[in-house]
C-alpha cells in the first residue's frame, strides 16, 4: 500500500509536520516527516511599514480657508510618521500621525503663499500644482 499524507495549515500560515501513515504487513505505522522550512519573507513584506488614507482639511493658517479637503496618505515606518498628498507631491513627516499632519498643513501654507507670490514666473510643473492648490484652498476675506 502507498503512503497516506496528513496536512493541515496552521493560523500562522505554517504547516505542521506532515503525518505519514503507512500500512506495512497489515497493521498501521505513524511516521512524522521532517518539518519544512517557511518559505522566505519577501522584503516588501519585512519593513514595519503600514498606510492609510484620509481627507484632510485643517485650518493651516489664519489667512486661508480649505474649500476641499486633501487626501492624504499616512504612512507609519519603524520610527517615524509621513503625511503626503500625492496629487501635489507635498509631504509632513513627525514622530507620530498628529505631528506629521500639523508639518504637512505648514508646508501647505507656505506653498501656497510661496506659489502665490510668484505666480507669474511659474514653470509649467509649478503652475499645474498652483491650479490644484486654488482647487482646495484660498485666502479669507476679510
């Protein structure tokens, strides 16, 4: 008779020994096989690296009003928080998700005064973040 494999996956994701039961002159024999080795860790998956995002519309600065919100992106890494609107590809960084948002509404805040302030000589690239800035933000009236 042929060998009968047993094997089940763990909630890990690991399987335990296989099981062999075999049959050898009529009466049953239990044999556990050498356990397998996990496969790999891909790279990707070892960084302490997780996401999330979120619309962000804070009050920046007194002088401006968020029309739209933006979507931010949050990112935790080992150490550290990162806030960044891909749309404009501006970022916060802080030691946590409050600290980056504040640094990500600062930044924010002095590129679009920056912008505004230089509108006319503008290259291309800038004058296209300038459009989707107008789109989220602008000055109060006062």
């Amino acid at each position: 008779m042929q060998a009968l494999t047993i094997s089940k996956a763990t909630l890990c994701g690991t399987a335990p020994p296989r099981l062999n039961v075999e049959t050898q002159s009529g009466s049953p024999g239990v044999r556990f096989d050498a356990p397998t080795p996990p496969p790999a860790t891909p790279e990707l998956l070892k960084r302490k690296t997780t996401a999330e995002s979120l619309l962000f519309a804070p009050s920046i600065d007194p002088r401006l009003k968020i029309t739209k919100p933006f979507v931010v992106r949050v990112e935790r890494h080992d150490e550290a928080v990162a806030a960044c609107v891909e749309e404009i590809q501006e970022f916060g960084y802080g030691p946590d998700s409050g600290e980056a948002l504040h640094d990500l509404g600062e930044t924010l805040a002095e590129l679009y005064f920056s912008l505004r302030d230089n509108a006319d000589r503008l290259s291309p690239d800038l004058h296209s973040v300038w459009l989707k800035l107008n789109e989220h933000i602008q000055l109060r009236q006062r």
